[in-house]
C-alpha cells in the first residue's frame, strides 16, 4: 500500500516569507504547487521532504499577461489554463497544444506549469514546446534573481540548476518574429494519461512568405534523458527552402541526433521511426502556419 | 409482445442515488469500534523454498495484535474446482510467484501493520523460476506443484464429429495462430474486507466479492467454523469482472487474526497487489485450423490451446473447457476437435474474466473466418449469414440454442453501420470489419458438485402492506443487478420498483451463487420472480376469503387489485385500514382496491405474508467430459461492427464507430442492457489495443499500476450505437438471458478484421499497438 509520509505543510503570505521559509528550510522543504507529481513521488519514498510549502496564497503567481510584445506566464497557472487561454492560443499555439496533450482533464485542472518544468521529466509535454519559443525561466532566492534560458535549464532525468533555495516564479516567452509557425505532437497509447513514447516540437522562421527559412528549432522528447535539440536536423534546415524533401531530410537526421531506449512505452526502433514521422510532420504544418502568418506568433 | 409496466423500460438504478452522490458505502470505507488493519507479507521471489520464518521481531512490534503464519493458519487446501484445491492460506514449504502469501500482521494501524510486515525475516532458497509456457513444459523442468509433473495443470481432449474425415471434404483449410496477453480485471475498487468474529463465536465478513456463497463456504471449510456460524455480506462492489468471484487468501487472513484476536480486522488490497492477486484473463495461444467448403459451409475445426496459469488453478480448470467449447456456436459447425493445456508457471494466478476463456479464441477465430470469406470472394456478413444457427440449433456440443436472434443482430449491424456502402469502399486507412460472438447465460452447473439450488429469493411484506422486502444473496457488482431483481419482482407481483426494497449480496439472505458467468439476471430472476408470483397468490388468497372472489378472478397491476369480471364491494376493507391508521397522511381512496389494503388484509388473516422462489437449470445437454462447462439454460449472441482509422506513419488505431446487436432475450431494463454492451466494448477495445500485464526477468508485475496498465479512458471511446434484438427465451425470467459477458466476443475480432480492411496486414499478436502495428505495416512494405 502507498501511504503519504507525514509532512509538516506551509501556506506563507507572500514570496519573501515564502524565500525565507525555504531557506530556513536547508534541504528539508519543498515548493508543492499541484502536488501531481510530487505527492506521487512522496508516495512511492523517492522523495521524502519535512516540509511542504504552498505558494497557494502568494498573489501574482497565477497570471498569464503581456511582456514586451511576448508573454510572461506565472508558474502556479495550471495546465488546463494554458491550453484554454486564448491569449496562449492566439500567440503561442504550440504552447496551447502541448499543454491540451498533458494528462488528462483532471490532471491539468492541478498541474501547473512551474511544476511541469522543475520536476524535469524526460518525457514532460511543455518543456519542448517551451524550449522552440525561445522560453526563459525566472528564478528567485532570498538572496539573488535571475532569469535563464529554459534551453540548458535541465541537467539530467529530474534534475536541473534550480537551487534548493529558489522559487520558479514566471516563465517568460519572447515575441517571435513575423513569418514564425511552429507545432508539437505527442504519440502515445492512448487518448489520454499517457507519458510520451516520444514527442517532437518544431519552429521555423521564414524570411518571407515564400523565402527561406532563416531560423529553426527541433526540440525532442522522451527520446534521451532531457529534451533534446536534434541540432544536424536544425542546421540542415537554416538557409534553405522549405519542401517536403527538405523537411524528410531533416527528419532522417533528426533520427540520429535522438539516442532513445526500450522501456516499456516502447522500443527504440519504434521511437527512431517516431521521431522521423513527428518531425516530418511538425516541420510541415510550422512552415504552412509561417507562410499563412496563421500560427501568430508561433 | 406482452405489455409490461415495470419490465422492458428505462427506469433509473435503485443504487444511482447513493453512487452518485458518494453516499454508497464500499468495504474499504467501512469501519468499527476496536477494529485492528491488516497486511500482509508477500513473496518477493517468483519460486523458491521457504526455510525458516521469523515473526519474532514483528511480534514485538508495539501496537502489533497479531501475527500469522501457516502455522496459525494450518495446511487446509482450498481452490474454485474441489478437483484442484491446491492453495493455501499462507504457504508453508515453498512460495510459486512474486506475491505469494506468507505471512500477516493486524495492528492498531495501518503504518504499524505494515512495518511489522517488513520485520519478519524469511529465509529462502531460490529455485528455478519458470515464466512461460516453454520453459515450463521443457523436458526436466522443476515441478511447481509435485502433485503435477510437467506443470501441466489441467489437459482436455474433446472431439465432436470426425474432424480428420470432414477436411476430405473441405476446399480451404487452413491453420493460424494466434495470442492475447494475460490482462488485470481493472476494476476500480480493489478488493478489500473487514471481518469480525463476535463473542459467540459468529463470523461476519463484509467483502467486496462477486460470490458471497463461495467465499462462506471457503471461509467455513478453511478455517473449521460450522458454515451457519459464517455470514459474508458484501457491500457496494464496484465492479468485478471475475477475478472477485471466489475466496482470497486477505479474506481468510483477517477472519483468521479476528477470530485469534476478538477483535474487528479490516484488510485492503493496494493497486499492486490486485495485479499480484490477479485472478483474471488468461494468455491463450489458439493454433486453429478450420476447413470451409467450396460453397463456403464452415465444416471442421481443429484448436489447440496453451494456458498460462499462473502458479495455482483459480478458475482456470473452467477456462481451459471453456477455450475449445465456446466456439462452434454460433455457426452450424458438424466437427469439432479440442486440445486444450493449462500449464503452471511462477507468475500470479489467472482466472476468470468477463467471456471467461472464450474471448480470445473468438477473436482468432473470427479474424480466420474473414481470411476464408475473402479466399472464397464472399462477402463476410453473407459469409457468417450462410453458416449462422438458428434457434432450436443444437451444437456439434450438445448446447442447446433455445433462442437465437444472430441473424437479427447480424443484420441489424449490417444495416445500422451501412455496412453495404462501406465495405470495401472507404479511402486506404480506414477500415470496418464485424464479427459475432456467443455466451452462456449463467454456467449450467455449481462450481462444486451439488444438487443446491443457484438461487433463492424470498419476498416478504411489511405489516402495513406498504413495502415490499426483497431478499437474496445475489451480488450487485455494478452490473445492475439489484434494479433488475427489483423490477422482476414488481413486475411479477403487480407493484412499482419504488415499493419494493432491495436487500441483496448476503449470506443470511438465501442461497446465490453470485455474479459471475453471466447468471443473475436469468437464475436469481427465476428465484425472484417465483418468490414474487408466491407472494402474490398468497395475497390473492386471503383477500378471495374475505370478498368471495375466486383468485383466478384477481391480478395485482400498477399497485391495484385488477378484478377481471364483476368489481366486489370492498367498502369493508377500506375502512377497517383507514380505522387502524387514523391520522396518517397517505390513507388509501379512489374506486379501486389498493394493494397495500389487500396486503393489511393477508397479513392479519395469516401473518407475515412471505413468498419463497428457488430455481436451478433443468436437464441441460451433454453426457460427454467437460460437457459440464458451456452448458446453460440459454446462450446470449451478438455481432458487432467497428469502423477504424490506421495513421499508417505512427500506426495507431483511432475506433471511429461501433455498432453493436446482442441479444439478450428481453430487456428487463433497457438502459442497463445498453451499458453492459457499452462496457464489454470498453474493455474488449482495452484487450485488442492497449492491455497487457508485463513482468521482468524475475517475475515481477513490471506494470502494477493503471497508469502503466492502460485500460481505456472515456476519451478512447468511441459513440456506440447499440441495437437490442430480443428472441424471448423460453428457458429465461419474461425471456430473459444474459448481456454481460457475451457482448465482448466480438469486439476484439471486428477490430482486427476492420485494421485490415484499413491497411492490408493481418496482427496475430494482441495488443495491436501502435508500435506492433507499424513494425507490422513495415514488415509487408519491405515485402
Ligand atoms: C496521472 C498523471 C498523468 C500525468 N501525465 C502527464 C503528461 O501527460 N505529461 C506530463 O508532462 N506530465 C504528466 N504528469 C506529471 C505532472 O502532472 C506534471 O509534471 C505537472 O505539470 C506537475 O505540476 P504540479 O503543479 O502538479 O507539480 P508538483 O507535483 O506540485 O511539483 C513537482 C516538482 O516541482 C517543484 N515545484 C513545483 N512548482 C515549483 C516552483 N514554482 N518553484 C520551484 N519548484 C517547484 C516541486 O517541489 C516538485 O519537486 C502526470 C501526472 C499524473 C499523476
């Protein structure tokens, strides 16, 4: 049976208290925002924190507003809020998309996006599409702010360089440039509840309409420990014209840029295939919404 | 067809409220005074010999109240078949699977219970572990159970007609294999049990169980307690599928430590050890040879069939019959031969589950025939058409199709689907294929031998007359069967389903052999609706004394005495009951005599007005070995057609549409009818495209969880239109029989049959991945 340890639970009023807190904390505390991944953990004793400490009643951590043209998001905004804001769905659609693929509707109406990033699953739905809109985290201790790039954010399967300290506080997106169009596609088993067998997401930047593409960005998923650049399939793609050759070229290179495994989700061979066919076709429907200026911002 | 106010309707479930709002009770949130938690120790390795057991440190525990060994527990042998007992409460000289039980612990909570478990100390000696069928009928395999060397747990060797001979006449034959995995009932409630065993030396269990008469005797005959001194109750159940219809060894461990202990003992499976228990779908392998003559008359079959059992029998010895006996039907099928084998290995034990052992033989099969039709150019609902039975049809078996509406199923799937402006017509990757199926309605038999009835009902009248006290020991798992019996009864007695109360799932309530093989509606409506028409007659009888109406000229309808001739005077009666209830609200009025007056009236001319119904199968067919599993008072069918879409660059499935025809004899309750037919298709998707139970090298379930065992969300369903064809069995309550098994047979193979439509490749492997089906769209591209 899987009983949850017992554990001493915080709700500070605001973000310094809350710094404070956990700094006070050491080791023993940990932020727990919708608790989907971390009760589960505590649950199974891979994780077993003292003190669980809710950012529930701190103000601010749950928006999704404008920020020099791009968007900064809270880290407590749930999932399920991601994928029905149409502000998310208006810019950033791939965004939207991942976050519609996440779980199921009960799990998205709690898991935050904050969470999404900083329990750094392989296999987590927002990270990749995160990492093509050029995402940057902010991160608060007591002492120090910074704010990073999402790209090199993650070191390993469920680790990253936040500190014990540090609070992930808005995730902050950049306005793309004209002519951007990206997309996300999940496979799974199912048509919900799944983990990614394997998960690409794509952005491409043309000059113009009819031009070339002069940035792209392939980010895969749950085919190596982190998400992954398929960075030959990216430089492939730079400074040429998009067809669907191209695009089958870049989805042949892509395939070895990923080192996937045979879990139980899935064989390597499979996910090698995958990831062709994902990157195939995310390449595809970014560059239609780039021409068409449909996607927004991307 | 006879006009009914109760039956044949829509009317909502008696427990819809309580389940609804939470006010449903299940065993896991039951609780009283005292009350001591249960766990229990469980082998961690899949075979080995146990050498010394060491409870010293657990017993030592503060807060521990009990522990146990088979020491306390003893060596009684227990089992389904009495032929196979060959479990034990805990095992005493060898452990054969990951999660055999060895020992348990009661505490005052949960947390110690379990620490406790983790400090007994047992030694072990490895032994050779054999996690499949090859390695566990190799030449000198180790012998899991001494008794069966070879490991072979059970062998059936049937043949009707001449199957050698009727190939001669044969112009296709051919041979295809094919496997399903072994799957986890997935029931949302894991199993989970309080007992108490009081100061007179009476136990109770409330468990959530599919048999509370199985699991009584199991109790009474493994501990030594008289069995009317042991009464299970099962509460709220939420869902089943087979794996709860018999006795596990948590159910016996806390009566055992209640009894040593005097106090309450609450046990509750976790998610994983329902997967340790198991209990449900076996792995099959079916090598099937079928012969079909030139004019496409299906005329031989050969089936071969290897069971993986698991480490102990269950119900298994019923599944490997069931494997061979559960095809032929429903097709004129002269010759049939079976070989059957269910081995032993060092994995968890399978069982029954919902088609019990059927389901994947009906989808080998039923994906063949499609190979045939296509060979023979024959389309393949003419195809199955041509061949279908009819009713008054006898199997090559010796069953007995007493009623039949396969063709109006397959015809209704035929024109519901449009299947004439489909097949064969819709753009590459998409796909639709049928199939069809058959099932018992209710296992002809006990699972023991005896003459016992399967079921009893008793109907008993309030004072008043007001209520209607229905009282039988069937189990309600989630199925409907509560608001079934309820509305039989009301029918059969002429009142509202709102006067009658439901009191079901008891041992102290009658005699019922539970949910299980598709038998409540049949055998516990028979009981109740002769308990109703006894309880009626006597009714009937007291009220002829007092008006001078022969009975014969008397019905009870709508809650009113129907007086077929000449309306009596019955002023008399109307106000002696107005007398005695002066100053109630709800007094009796209008032209016709109520039911609840006739009922005062029996009551204080003769007593407690109580009706009485017992029902067992008559003579059923069969003389031959093993003619016991598959015979049934009525045989329920259906067809189905489903419609898929294949993405040919990942291979993933999407179910379009199903449409589905089952012919449950009579819809008692329509809507119920409907979901059960919903629900087998949920779960016959979940087998074909997603479920597997998955172990690793050394025998653990590697997938314990229904976040890594996939059974099908509300999202991977698709709309089902379902059609309900009603043959009206003679042998059936109002021509009753069964819809809650028999919907699965073909769902499975209309899927397959409808991926090929879709892309060309035939999967003889179940689940039909995405990943399986790309490799096998791959495999024929390089072709
Ligand atoms: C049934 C089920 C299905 C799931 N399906 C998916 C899926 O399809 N795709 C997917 O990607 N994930 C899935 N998950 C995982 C999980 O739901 C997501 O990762 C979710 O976004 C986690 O968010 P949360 O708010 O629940 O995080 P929590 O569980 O509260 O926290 C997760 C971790 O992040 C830390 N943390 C949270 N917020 C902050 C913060 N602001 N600052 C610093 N640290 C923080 C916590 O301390 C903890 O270590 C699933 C989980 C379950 C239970």
């Amino acid at each position: 049976m899987l009983l949850l340890p017992k554990f001493d639970y915080e709700e500070p009023k605001s973000l310094p208290e809350a710094l404070a807190m956990l700094s006070e904390l050491k080791g023993n505390g940990k932020v727990i925002a919708g608790g989907t991944d971390l009760l589960v953990n505590m649950k199974k004793g891979t994780v077993k924190p003292a003190f669980l400490v809710s950012l529930r009643k701190v103000e601010g951590l749950r928006e999704i507003g404008g920020e020099n043209g791009g968007l900064a998001i809270g880290s407590h905004a749930t999932v399920s809020e991601i994928a029905d804001s149409d502000r998310v769905g208006s810019m950033f659609p791939v965004l939207a998309r991942s976050a519609s693929c996440l779980g199921s509707p009960l799990i998205r109406n709690r898991a935050t996006i904050g969470g999404n990033i900083v329990t750094a699953r392989p296999a987590a739905d927002l990270p990749p599409a995160l990492i093509v809109l050029g995402a940057y985290v902010e991160l608060k201790g007591k002492d120090a702010n910074r704010t990073i790039p999402l790209d090199g954010f993650f070191t390993g399967p469920g680790t990253s360089v936040i500190e014990s300290g540090e609070v992930l506080t808005r995730i902050i997106l950049p306005s793309a440039p004209p002519f951007t169009g990206g997309d996300y596609i999940k496979i799974g088993h199912r048509a919900a509840l799944e983990i990614a067998i394997a998960a690409a997401a794509s952005r491409l930047t043309l000059d113009k309409p009819d031009g070339v593409i002069v940035d792209a960005r392939v980010v895969l998923s749950a085919v190596a420990p982190t998400a992954i650049h398929a960075a030959s399939a990216e430089k492939a793609l730079i400074g040429q014209r998009p067809s669907e050759e191209l695009f089958a070229k870049a989805a042949a290179l892509a395939e070895g840029d990923c080192s996937p495994i045979t879990d139980m989700r899935g064989g390597a061979e499979y996910r090698r295939d995958m990831v062709n066919t994902l990157v195939k076709r995310t390449l595809l429907k970014a560059f239609n919404d780039a021409r068409d200026m449909k996607g927004g911002n991307a | 067809m006879k006009a009914y106010n109760v039956i044949n309707t829509r009317l909502p479930r008696v427990d819809g409220r309580a389940k609804a709002t939470g006010d449903a009770r299940y065993a896991a949130d039951l609780s009283m005074p005292g009350m001591l938690y249960g766990a229990m120790l469980q082998s961690p390795l899949a075979h080995a010999k146990i050498l010394n057991i060491d409870t010293s440190a657990a017993k030592r525990l503060p807060g521990v109240r009990d522990v146990v060994t088979w020491k306390e527990a003893g060596l009684v042998k227990y089992g389904v078949s009495p032929a196979r007992y060959d479990e034990q409460v805990f095992c005493s000289d060898k452990v054969r699977y990951v999660g055999d039980e060895v020992a348990a612990v009661a505490a005052i909570d949960l947390e110690t219970a379990m620490e406790a478990v983790s400090l007994i100390k047992v030694d072990y000696e490895e032994l050779p572990v054999l996690l499949d069928i090859g390695s566990a009928m190799a030449e000198g395999a180790i012998a899991i159970h001494e008794d069966f060397p070879g490991n072979i747990s059970a062998e059936v060797h049937q043949e009707f007609g001449n199957f050698e001979e009727a190939l001669k006449e044969c112009h296709i034959v051919r041979t295809d294999t094919f496997t399903n995995k072994r799957q986890d009932g997935g029931f949302l409630e894991p199993q989970a049990c309080l007992a108490r065993y009081d100061l007179n030396g009476n136990l109770t269990l409330w468990s959530s169980t599919q048999s509370v008469h199985y699991v009584q005797r199991s109790v009474a005959m493994v501990l030594g307690i008289p069995v009317g001194k042991v009464r299970v109750v099962k509460p709220y159940v939420g869902g089943g599928f087979g794996p709860k219809a018999a006795v596990n060894a948590m159910e016996l461990a806390a009566c055992l430590m209640s009894r040593r202990t005097g106090k309450p003992v609450k046990m509750v499976f976790s998610r994983e050890q329902v997967f340790l228990h198991s209990r449900a779908r076996h792995q099959f392998t079916h090598e099937l040879t079928t012969g079909v003559k030139k004019d496409g008359t299906i005329f031989a079959l050969r089936n071969v069939c290897h069971l993986d059992g698991g480490a102990y029998s269950s119900f298994g010895i019923a599944t490997i019959y069931y494997a061979g006996s559960l095809l032929g039907a429903p097709y004129k099928l002269p010759n049939m031969k079976y070989d059957g084998y269910r081995i032993y290995t060092n994995k968890p034990t399978c069982g029954a589950q919902r088609g019990h052992g059927g389901v994947a033989a009906r989808a080998g099969w039923e994906q063949q025939l499609d190979i045939i039709a296509a060979e023979l150019g024959m389309d393949p609902v003419e195809f199955r058409l041509k061949n279908m039975m009819q009713t008054g049809d006898v199997t090559c078996n010796d069953f007995n199709m007493s009623s039949l509406g396969m063709k109006e199923c397959l015809e209704g799937v035929r024109d519901g689907s449009n299947w004439g402006a489909k097949k064969g017509k819709l753009p590459k990757g998409k796909g639709i294929g049928v199939a069809c199926g058959f099932f018992v309605s209710g296992a002809g038999y006990p699972i023991y031998r005896s003459e016992t009835f399967h079921s009893t009902a008793t109907i008993r009248l309030t004072e008043d007359g007001g209520g209607v006290n229905l009282y039988t020991a069937s189990a309600e798992i989630g199925q409907g069967s509560d608001t079934i019996l309820g509305q039989i009864a009301a029918e059969a007695l002429g009142v509202s389903l709102d006067d009658v109360r439901v009191h079901s799932g008891d041992t102290d309530f009658g005699v019922d052999l539970g949910a299980y093989s598709s038998r409540q509606t049949l055998m516990s409506g028979h009981a109740v609706k002769m308990a109703a028409e006894d309880t009626k007659r006597k009714v009937l009888e007291a009220l002829s004394e007092q008006l001078n109406v022969p009975v014969e000229e008397m019905d009870i309808a709508r809650g009113v005495i129907v007086f077929k001739k000449d309306k009596p005077d019955f002023s008399r009666l109307r106000t002696l009951y107005i007398k005695e209830h002066r100053g109630w609200a709800d007094q009796p009025s209008g032209a016709e005599l109520t039911f609840r007056e006739a009922a005062r009236v029996a009551f204080i001319t003769g007593g407690v007005i109580i009706g009485n119904g017992a029902y067992k199968p008559g003579e059923l067919g069969g003389k031959y070995k093993g003619a016991a599993v598959g015979t049934s008072p009525a045989y329920g069918c259906s067809a189905q057609v489903v419609e898929v879409t294949v993405d040919e660059e990942t291979g993933k499935v999407t179910i379009d549409a199903m449409t589905d025809a089952h012919d449950c004899g009579f819809a008692i309750n329509r809507t119920n009818v409907e979901g059960q037919m919903q629900g087998s298709l949920s779960m016959g998707l979940g087998e074909a495209l997603f479920e597997e139970v998955r172990f690793d090298e050394k025998g653990r379930v590697a997938n314990a969880s229904l976040g890594e065992y996939r059974i099908p969300t509300a999202l991977d369903m698709p709309n089902v239109k379902t059609i309900i064809i009603e043959s009206d069995e003679p042998n059936g309550p109002f021509g009753a029989k069964e819809v809650g098994e028999g919907a699965i047979m073909p769902t499975i193979p209309a899927i397959l049959n409808a991926i090929y439509d879709a892309v060309g490749v035939r999967i003889n492997e179940l689940p039909i991945t995405s990943e399986r089906l790309f490799a096998a769209m791959k495999e024929k591209r390089k072709k």
